[in-house]
C-alpha cells in the first residue's frame, strides 16, 4: 500500500519518525499548549485547592520538615500550586511560576518524600520536570505571554 506513493522511501519514513525537531511549529506549540493548560489546571485544582486555607496537618506537616514559620511556607507552597498552576495553565507569567513551581517540587521530592517509594516520589518528579519544561520553553505560541510580549514588541517601534 505505502509502496504506491513515489516519495515515500524507507529513508523518508525513518527522517519523519526519529525527527528530533517538531514536525510543524504549529503541532509543536499546540502540543506545549496542551501540556501546559493540563498540568496547571491538575497542579491548581488537584494540589492547590486543597491547601488553600492550609490545614493545620499541613501545617505541621511544613513544621515537621523544619521550616521556620510553618505557616508562611505552607500558605507559600499552597499559593503556588494554586495561583501558578492557574497562571501557568492560562500561559501568564509562564516561566516565573515555573520557578517556583519547581522550588515547591524539590521540596516536596527532596524533603516531603524523603524515603518514600518511588511510587510516591513519582508524581512530585513529573511535575518537577514539566515545570523544568516551561521555565525552558516558556508558554508558547498559544498563550497569554505571548499576546503580551507581542503588543510589547510592537510598542518598541
């Protein structure tokens, strides 16, 4: 069936398949959007929603971990699950919430998960390395950041 088409080559199939660079800038920002728009609506209404007022078991929990001011921290972390994971999904201030999404997930791996089981280590780690993934690539094409940086370039001259 393939064989019918002229400029489909075993070569040509192989280039398309290992590919390292996207195949249309548009899959690829689309691709980011959708990444993006996930991870910060499950970050904010999965994670951030339930420590927003922070209990008190999280509180002690923050406390346990060795924070001076449990409960600064623990209003911290819950606001950047909660208000960054918003941003990030809307693809606002993108890389700045990143930042200290990552800073969250570090502790959460590093600190709340010390000695857990890698099943339990896990979730933290995905969520450590998509924010990796938009601190580096930042938003995309498809969002608020990007509106925003082009009416910023256009008012340049």
């Amino acid at each position: 069936y393939l064989s019918s088409y002229k400029d489909l080559s075993m070569t040509k199939i192989l280039k398309l398949l290992l590919n390292a660079s996207p195949m249309s800038h548009q899959l690829g920002d689309l691709s980011l959007a959708c990444a993006r728009i996930y991870f910060g609506a499950a970050m904010a209404l999965a994670h951030g929603v339930k420590k927003i007022p922070p209990s008190e078991k999280w509180i002690n929990f923050v406390s346990e971990l060795g924070f001076p001011l449990p409960e600064v921290f623990a209003w911290s972390a819950g606001f950047t699950e909660l208000i960054g994971g918003g941003l990030i999904a809307l693809g606002l201030a993108t890389r700045v919430s990143s930042f200290f999404m990552i800073q969250t997930m570090l502790v959460a791996v590093v600190l709340g998960h010390a000695g857990d089981p890698f099943k339990k280590i896990e979730l933290g780690l995905c969520y450590l390395f998509a924010s990796l993934l938009f601190l580096g690539l930042g938003a995309g094409r498809y969002s608020l950041d990007a509106i925003i940086s082009k009416r910023l370039k256009s008012h340049e001259g």
